[in-house]
C-alpha cells in the first residue's frame, strides 16, 4: 500500500512538471507509459490539461504560500479529510492522488466530451478563449492547443487510426510511426504526417487555413477534391482559400510564428488586424474599432506576462491610437477596448 502511494506521488510530481512544460525526457517517458495502460489514465492526464483553473491553483500552490493555496484547492476539489493525510507532500503529487483515489476524473474538466457523430464515438478537448493547453494523445503525441480551439479524434485512435479533427489552432509533436500515417482534418483540409511538428490554424469563420511546417514532412491533401496535393518542406507557411480552393506558399520564420506555444505573442510589422484578432482570443476580450483609420496601422512587439491593459497602452503608442476601456465588471461580460485614431 505504501509504494503504491509513493508510486502516485511519484507520477503526481511528473504531471505537475508536464502542466508547466518542465518534464524532463525520461519523466516524459514514465508519463507516457503510465497513459498507454488503458484509456482512463489518458483521460484524466487530458482533463488536467484543459482545465485551466486547476492549472492556475497549481501554479499558485507551486509559487507562493502553499499553505493557504492548499485550503483554496481543498474546497474546489473535495476529498477534505483525505488532505489532511496529504499535506505533508508536494502539491504537484495531489493532482494525482486526489483525482486518483476519488476517481473525479470528469468532475475535473466540463471540457472533456464524447459525441456521437457518423457512427464514430469522439473525445474532444476543448480551450475557450483566454486559455491554452497541452494534450498527450494516445500514440504518445503531444498537441499544444492555443484559446478557442476544439480537437477531436475517435476513441477507438489507434495505429491503424491516427485521425484527429481539429477546429481552431494546435501545433503537434506526432510520434513516429511506420506505415501509421498522423492525419488532421480542418474544414476539408487534411495534413498527413508520418512524424514531425507543424502547426495548424483552422478556426470557424476564417476564410483561409494556415499551416506552418517546423520540421519533417507533411502533405496537404482535400477531401473533396482528388488533384489537390502539395508536399510541405520545414520553415514553409501554405494558406489555403476555403472559399475558391487557393492556396499560397512561402517561408517564414517559424520561431516567431509559434511562439505562442511558449505563452508569448510576438507581432513583426503585423496589420492591426490581425493583431486585434490575435489578442481576442489571447486575452477573451472584445475590441472595437469606431475609426477605420485604425486599420491602416502596422504593429511590432513581443507580449508575454502584460495585461490586456498594459499591451493597449503600448499599442496606443506605437500605432498612435486613442483606446478606451470597459471592464464590464458589474455586467458580467467581457472586457471591451475601444480603437480611434488620435
């Protein structure tokens, strides 16, 4: 019984590390052993993952008083009398234990779902906007999801299987498996990979589909139209056009481009289009513009821990714009800026 327990926190430590991208290549290897024993240890890695208010209690017990943030997440997480057995060890080990022993898999996360769908069961994970996360499929593939996005891939994901469906944006880390192609689905789009790390970004609404390719091999086929195929090399950035079946390849430095992966945005001469658009979803705020003049403005920054409040301020300089804020406090809703030109 003893070991057991040693063995949980043991395996609590490495999620904890996982949660924060500080695990290290053999710990990773214990992780993925540990999920490739049967579909509820996957699960429940998953809905860790996605659950950003457990994350942020992690990080808040990692950071600071672990006393007081220790009674803050026995009220969220329940289990109180079995904490007090626990408080003598690390916080990361009561991710584990607590979800383990309680089995509190799905009460964890609202974001895990299955649904049925053409006779295919799914899993689907889910980040709304203002939240990231990272998922270890299956296979032992690793997906970063950036706000907004939803992934799903049939519960039966197997090496005869590896199909995901993806709306919004994710950059994979596919394992490498012979004669097992990885393919991801995004509005008709689909990239086949057999082992690489690329990005895609997908998400409802936008008229193109960007894939960017860091190394490895990817091919870029449609569901619907036979002839439509086009080999990806490392550092190339395809846009397919949903609307008229277009697409435009070039190169880009895909160390900026991906950046967010590591909780950064950085913006090189970007239209403030895109940068609005970008830091809507970063941030779960809402940005009006009531001067058009504001679209003719180019932005370059790098944002990693600021505010919404902060960034506004150096865009307001940088692109010489007025911005006024709305917190919404009182109204529940989201924070609104509003855009002028000075």
């Amino acid at each position: 019984m003893k070991s057991s327990i040693h063995k949980s926190i043991k395996l609590g430590q490495i999620i904890g590390k996982y949660l924060t991208n500080s695990e290290s290549v053999k710990e990773n290897e214990i992780l993925s052993d540990w999920i490739n024993e049967n579909s509820t240890n996957r699960d429940l890695l998953n809905s860790i993952s996605s659950n950003k208010k457990l994350i942020q209690e992690y990080e808040i017990m990692n950071a600071f008083n672990k006393k007081q943030a220790l009674e803050r997440f026995r009220d969220k997480v329940l289990l109180k009398a079995k904490i007090k057995a626990l408080k003598r060890w690390r916080v990361a080990a009561l991710v584990l234990v607590l979800v383990g022993v309680g089995g509190l898999i799905y009460s964890l996360s609202n974001n895990l779902t299955r649904t049925e769908n053409m006779s295919t069961l799914y899993t689907s994970i889910n980040t709304g906007n203002g939240q990231r996360s990272r998922v270890m499929l299956p296979d032992s593939s690793i997906v970063w999801l950036n706000s907004g996005t939803t992934l799903s891939y049939p519960v039966n994901f197997s090496e005869d299987n590896r199909k995901i469906i993806l709306e919004g944006q994710a950059f994979f880390q596919v394992t490498h498996k012979n004669k097992s192609p990885f393919s991801v689905q995004a509005d008709g789009l689909v990239i086949r990979v057999l082992g690489t790390k690329f990005d895609v970004s997908a998400y409802p609404g936008d008229n193109e589909i960007a894939v960017v390719l860091k190394n490895g091999k990817v091919e870029l086929t449609h569901k619907e139209f036979e002839g439509f195929n086009y080999i990806m090399q490392p550092g190339e950035k395809a846009l397919y056009n949903v609307t008229d079946n277009t697409m435009n390849v070039g190169l880009i430095d895909t160390d900026v481009y991906l950046s967010w992966i590591d909780g950064k945005l950085i913006f090189r001469n970007e239209p403030i289009s895109n940068v609005i658009e970008k830091l809507e979803k970063w941030y779960d705020i809402d940005v009006t513009v009531s001067d058009s003049e504001v679209y003719n403005s180019i932005f370059s920054g790098t944002i990693k821990n600021e505010s919404y409040e902060e960034i506004f301020r150096l865009i307001g300089i940088a692109c010489n714009l007025n911005y006024k804020m709305k917190h919404n406090y009182e109204k529940e809703e989201k924070p609104e800026i509003i855009l002028s030109k000075k």
